[in-house]
C-alpha cells in the first residue's frame, strides 16, 4: 500500500481516515466494482462545498510487487 499527497509527492505513512456510515459504503461499492472491473483503473470518493472540491480520496489498484 502506498498513501500520497498529491500535492507535495511525498508518501504519508500515518494517516487517520474518518468516515460517515453512507461515505464508508460509497467506498465499499467503489473498491468491489475496482477489482472485480480490470477496466476500472481507479475510484474517488469526493466530498464538494457548493461547486468546489473540499476533499478527494483516490484508490487505484497498484502493480504487483515482483519478489
């Protein structure tokens, strides 16, 4: 699992994730159609104020680690 902000480029290692109980299955529903869906290459779980973006979440499914 990698987690990064978009906006510096680095990696977090030590993040807290809070969500409400419909964000939490919105998610869910999001991460079964990305890996039951090879066409699906990545889901966002948005939150917007009015027209503009507050939050974003963006799952994508990663290469496999070769051993």
């Amino acid at each position: 699992m990698r987690i990064m902000d978009y906006e510096t480029n680095r990696s977090l290692n030590d993040i807290g994730v809070f969500l409400t109980a419909d964000e939490a299955a919105e998610l869910g529903a999001y991460l079964m159609r990305l890996s039951s869906r090879p066409s699906v290459q990545r889901v966002h779980l948005s939150e917007f104020v009015g027209h503009r973006l507050e939050r974003e979440i963006t799952v994508a499914l990663a290469e496999p680690i070769a051993a």
